[in-house]
C-alpha cells in the first residue's frame, strides 16, 4: 500500500526558529506544520524549513477545527514541542499566574485531539519542582489513557554531542496499539558519543566582522584558511550541506562558496574588552557576571533573553576563550549544535534569542532516532 511508503511526519508547537524540527528532520520525519506566535522568532523557519508550513499562531487559541485548514486530514505521525517555559525557569522571576503557563496543557490538548501515535514534549527543569509539576501531571493526566507515558526525565544536550551542558525534562508518549514497546533506556545516548569541547566546537569559525548594513545584514564571512591544521569530526559536520528538502537556497549558495552567516561583532569598549580578556577561563566576569569559556570545556546553557513585550533584556552572552569578547551568533550556534547553513536573524538579539530559546538539534535527533526505527520497523512489517 503506498500509504505505508509515506514519511512519517511531525507537527511542531512552540517552534521558534526550528531545533526540535530539525533535530526531527535529521532523525528522518517531514515537518509539516510549525506554530509559534512569535514571527520574529519564527521568521527564519520558512528559510531553513522550505517544505514545511510555519504558522504564526496562538497554540492556545487554536481548535481542533482549525487543524484541517492549516495541516489538511492527514493526522501527523508525533507532535513535538517545548512549551515557553519562562514560568517555571530558576533563572530570574518565577510566576506561577504568567499565563504562559497554560500552554502546556493546550500541548496536551493538542495531542489528544490529533491523535498522533507519539508525542515528545521539553522543557526547563524547574518544572519539576514542587509548585510547578502538578502543571505538568494535569497535562499528562488528559493522554494517559490512550500513551503509555515515559518520564518526565532528564537529558543533558552535552550527552548527545553538543558543546553545553543544557539539562532538559522529557516527557514521550507512544501508542502501544501503533507502536512496539519503548522505555527510558531507549532513549539512552549513544556510548559513541563523546563530548565536544568548545575548542572542537568553534576553534574553525572566523572572526568577528563589522557590520557592513547597519542591523540587515546575516554576516556573511569566508570560512580562514585552515592550513596545517585538522578540523575536528564536529566541524566536519556543522561545514556539511543540507539534505534535500532543508536549508535556504541563498545560505545553500554562500556555503558552497566557502561562507557562513551570524558574524557580526559586538562592540564593547576598550575597558571591558581588557576586562574580558583580563578574566580567567572558567570564571565570571566580575561586573557583567558574564562566563568566559574555556576551550577544553562547555558552555553553560545559552540563555534567550527577552522579546519586547517583557522589556527586550538581553541575557548574558559567554565570553569567548581567548578574545576579550562575547562569542558571536555563530559560535553560539556551533555550541548549541546547528549546522552551518542555518541562517538566523539578521539582528543578533533576535538570533541570540532563537538559540537560547531553541532545543538543541542534536538533542532533538538524537531522542526522535528511536521514535523514526520503531515506526518504520512497523510499516515495513505491515507492507511485507
């Protein structure tokens, strides 16, 4: 039957700028859909995701009507998403009436009213604690009848090959009446993978460039001569050009021609470039509290800051190793595991903000492996 020939597909909620979908397209699913109500954070989906459809939408807002309108009658193989979390971070001011708040048990919602035969949902850490997780179980509460629920547990991106320590709750649920039996365990990293350093991360990537249109430009900058020296297998893959179907055809050009985008500099003075450059690796800068890196170490988690409607405050950006100077949109891109020809924002707060709110692609691929061989292996054995 050529239905059983089809890929399997994902929906992706809370999308930002696209590494839980693109974690899933590298897994092997299609994204068909991508809802986030924030277009500035969107924006570049539709560049690096050309087949699927972005929505700029209110997940809570949406019913289960809509859902023909915007993805058609097909029903989506998994639904993905890491509902704003800004409630529940231990970063800055918790509230437990923020609003926002809410949109995990529209996720939930969602679920039950397409019915995928999976679903993985992120988030903080802090959801666990005491005064959030009944949040989390009366979400939960609305799918367990149908999924057989794994977690919520913990994952750190580092363990599945990202340069940063980010430390994530998951919760997966699978049908058992689609697919074969999953655990935890299954979705345990790989042995294979080691660590990445930020030396293996960043040490390829070119320096900082003025910004020659004032805020409108991506950076564009050739790849330095890396003559004598070996890339790591990191940057050997970060350097590689998309499979088909991903990636804009303007970043598709400019990589083939040896550049890459997100290296606008930031400009600081003199006294705090000595300052940074004066601070030890490893350790905060005194004033700004910002993290110098260390090359033989990780980041710490990359944090997204604020959009405008909650005072646009930048969150505090690493340190590079060696220059007394923020890491740029690329290098923060490399640590947190996107692949060279994802293009961002031609604004580096907007960027930042897209990385910081993002869930590693590494992560993401690594979690939905599992998901994309038990459901194939099904189709395959309803086809033989």
């Amino acid at each position: 039957m050529d239905s059983f020939k089809e890929t399997p597909t994902i929906v992706d909620l809370f999308s930002g700028c696209g590494g839980f979908s693109l974690g899933a397209e590298l897994a092997g699913f299609r994204s068909v859909a991508a809802i986030d109500i924030d277009s500035t954070l969107q924006s570049s989906f539709g560049k690096n995701f050309p087949k699927a459809k972005p929505i700029q939408g209110n997940v809570a807002e949406i019913r289960k009507s809509d859902w023909v309108q915007l993805i058609g009658n097909k029903r989506p193989s998994g639904i993905i998403g890491g509902p704003p979390c800004q409630g529940f971070s231990r970063m800055g001011k918790r509230d437990k009436q923020d609003p926002r708040n809410d949109l995990i048990h529209h996720y939930y919602r969602h679920v039950k009213e397409l019915s995928p035969k999976f679903f993985v949902m992120e988030n903080v850490q802090g959801l666990l604690d005491n005064e959030n997780v009944e949040t989390l179980m009366s979400g939960i509460d609305q799918v367990s009848k149908k999924y057989n629920i794994l977690g919520p547990f913990i994952v750190n991106a580092a363990d599945f090959g990202a340069a940063t320590n980010r430390y994530r709750v998951v919760v997966i649920g699978y049908d058992p009446e689609e697919m074969e039996e999953l655990t935890i365990e299954t979705f345990s990293p790989s042995e294979l993978i080691t660590p990445t350093t930020i030396k293996e991360a960043i040490s390829d990537l070119p320096s900082p460039i003025v910004d020659p249109k004032n805020g409108m430009d991506y950076g564009w900058t050739p790849y330095p001569s890396f003559a004598g020296r070996k890339l790591s297998s990191y940057a050997k893959k970060m350097r590689k050009l998309p499979s088909s179907g991903l990636g804009w055809s303007e970043s598709i050009r400019k990589l083939k021609d040896g550049y890459l985008s997100g290296l606008i500099e930031t400009k600081h003075t003199e006294i705090v470039a000595a300052r940074f450059a004066s601070t030890e690796s490893g350790k905060a800068d005194p004033v700004s509290k910002s993290y110098k890196l260390r090359w033989d170490g990780l980041s710490p988690t990359l944090r997204a800051g604020t959009g405008s409607d909650k005072g646009s405050f930048q969150a505090v950006r690493p340190i590079h190793p060696s220059d007394g100077r923020v890491i740029t949109v690329r290098e923060a891109a490399r640590i947190q595991g996107f692949p060279d020809w994802f293009v961002f924002h031609p604004t580096k707060w907007h960027s930042f903000r897209m990385i910081g709110n993002s869930v590693s692609p590494l992560m993401s691929e690594g979690l939905l492996k599992p998901i994309f061989k038990n459901i194939t292996q099904q189709k395959n054995e309803y086809a033989a």
